[in-house]
C-alpha cells in the first residue's frame, strides 16, 4: 500500500491506485477515512489512517473496535473473507474487476452488502441486466467512475504527425490475453503492412500480475520493434507516454474502466480501442479511436496519424476527459451514496437510466456485428 503522498513514485494497480486517490479526497472533504492493509505498522498520511491488517480477525477487530460509519470491502479482498465476517455491520462492497454474476449474487446474500459500487456505467449496465431477476441485488447496485490523480500527466509534445518517421503506440497494463495483449499483437502486425514506416510498440507493465507467477504472453512473436519497459511509477510512466501517439487497451472487452486510456488520453495521447468495456463510458469518436472490431482499428490509427488536423482535434478533446473524473467531485458522489443523502444515495431513476442505455448501445452492437 502506498500513500497518496507517495503514488507516484511507486507502481501501482488501478485498484490500489483508486483507492488511495478517493481515501484522500475523503479526506480532505473531512471524513475520517482508514484502509486496513499490509503495512506492519499503523501510520497516517495526508489525513488517511493505515491500519496494519494481516488476517480477516484483525479486519472484524477493526471494523467492531472503531465504529465505522461504513465498511467497504474493495475488489479481491472479498475473496479473504468467510461466514466470520457476516457480523460486521454497514458493509458495502466495490467491485472493481468482472465477478460471474451467481458469484456475486452469493457474495451480497452471504455478506449483506447494502450496496454494490461499480467503476463505470458499462460495468454496472451489465450486472443491472443480470440482475433483472433478483431485486435483492438490483436495489443495492450503483457507480461511481473512479477517480484520478492529476498532479503528474505530463502533456504530448504537438508535433505535427506526418512529419513523424515512426509510429509509437503504447500498452499499458499487464500484458495477457485477458487484457487483450495478443490481439493488440494482430493489431500492430495489421498496422505493419499499410505503412512503411516502422511501429513501434512499448509494453508499460509486468510479466507478474498477483503472484510470482509469469502469464503474461510477452514470448508472442512479433514483426515489428517493442520496447518492454516493465512495471514503472507514475513519475516515470507519464513524461515516457507522452512521447508516444497513440495507447491501446481494452481489445478483448475485459475492461471495467480502464484508468490506462484515461491517464493516456489526459497526457494529450490518443487512445485507441474498440466498442465494449468500460472505457466507452468516456471515449467516442471524437476523443479517440474506436471500432466495433480489431480488424478496422489498424486503416483508422493510420489515417488519424497521416492527417495532423485530424489528430490534433482528437488530442486535444481527449486531454480534457480526466475532468470528469476530479477526486473531490467524485468523493462528494461516494458521500451521496453512503450516506443516503439527496435522491437516496443512488436513485432508482439513475439506475434505470443506466440499464437502458447499456442495452439500446449494446444492441446497437450486436446488430451491426450482424450486418458486417
């Protein structure tokens, strides 16, 4: 776990990363705020109390000891918990990654989560059309877009594109078929062979994800150059994007949010991507390259790179996305859902709202897929 003071000097996961940001924000807006983690001692920093907890006793301790007002369990810490957690009161749960719906249905009856906070409207409008069924979860169910930290983007240089001898694209993330790494492969190779010029691609992320072992696909063949910079921090992450033209992420669909296109996108950086997963909640057209398949997006980067007004627009849109997403405004959200202020937290409108958009752009589709 790393202080908000120190997030960019350390490599973090998105999930570590949002939850530090929104803990400050918290924070700031004057909530006692603390995270049990694996710290061997009990520190505070920017007004967020880290609690060394080793042990899902030590996490029921807490939990009874200091009378939260609220208890969040976040991502694949519900995994760590048991029937003995069923005693701990005012317990939400913010899913950050793709849980199989039945899993998720067990873990609300067997926890008694009040609410379900998902990371985007995608994420949500999926488990709200699953959860037709079930009442129980479909009234617990709400989002909240994850924060971001802006302190250290570090805007492209405005080069003009055609002058440019190479193409440099960049994946951030851990490079896997999960996350889409081997058709982001395809997609370079595809783009190999309508320019002369070289593509280069710069693999940002680690060979390990959450243990010791290696399933990445970084022994992939590949026929063009790849720059493996490995796990770097924020700090050094942002000046090295900044220098590339576009960011892909997101091929396989596998995205709940997707804080990579969003960080790439704030440095001035074109994000490139196709139509499914959580970063259509803030890409389009306009800001970004996206298709409904893999096989367009290589003609499309090629001709927005070709054309200097034409990228330039879309850089320049795609710059002001992370405003969106300022941590104040989105702790202020957090507190209107937890605290059941205005509209009950998260209103039974909003949440209809959300399903219907999610299955009109979802059909939409689906039925293009058809006719192609």
């Amino acid at each position: 776990m790393v202080p908000f003071s120190d997030l960019g000097d350390a490599p973090t996961s998105g999930t570590v990363y949002s939850l530090v940001v929104l803990a400050a924000a918290l924070a700031q807006r004057g909530g006692q705020v603390s995270i049990a983690c694996g710290l061997p001692e009990r520190m505070e920093a920017d007004g967020v109390f880290y609690e060394p907890c080793d042990s899902e006793a030590r996490l029921i301790e807490l939990a009874r000891a200091r009378y939260y007002d609220r208890v969040i369990v976040v991502g694949h810490a519900v995994n760590a918990l048991s029937e003995a957690a069923q005693g701990i009161e005012r317990c939400d749960y913010w899913l950050h990654n793709w849980t199989a719906f039945p899993d998720l249905l067990e873990q609300v009856t067997r926890f008694g989560f009040q609410q379900v906070f998902c990371v985007s409207p995608y994420h949500l409008g999926y488990y709200l059309v699953h959860s037709l069924r079930h009442p129980i979860l479909w009234r617990r169910l709400a989002y909240v877009n994850n924060p971001v930290d802006a302190r250290f983007f570090c805007l492209r240089d405005a080069v003009e594109s055609t002058e440019a001898e190479e193409i440099h694209v960049a994946f951030i993330g851990y490079p896997s078929r999960g996350k889409g790494f081997d058709r982001v492969v395809e997609m370079m190779e595809a783009l190999s062979r309508l320019t002369p010029r070289p593509c280069v691609l710069h693999v940002f992320g680690d060979a390990r994800l959450y243990d010791d072992e290696d399933n990445s696909q970084l022994d992939i063949p590949v026929y063009h150059p790849v720059v493996l910079h490995g796990s770097v921090s924020r700090k050094q992450l942002y000046p090295l994007l900044s220098t590339c033209d576009f960011a892909v992420s997101g091929l396989s669909g596998s995205e709940t949010f997707c804080l990579s296109l969003l960080e790439a996108a704030a440095c001035g950086v074109v994000p490139v991507t196709i139509n499914s997963g959580g970063q259509v909640s803030f890409l389009n057209a306009k800001n970004s390259i996206i298709a409904e398949r893999v096989l367009d997006l290589p003609a499309r980067i090629l001709a927005c790179f070709e054309d200097k007004q034409v990228y330039a627009a879309r850089s320049k849109v795609a710059t002001s996305i992370y405003s969106n997403f300022e941590p104040t405004v989105l702790a202020e959200q957090w507190l209107r859902c937890v605290d059941g202020r205005g509209a009950s937290g998260f209103g039974a409108l909003k949440r209809l709202r959300v399903f219907i958009c999610f299955v009109a752009s979802r059909l939409r589709r689906a039925l293009w897929m058809i006719v192609k």
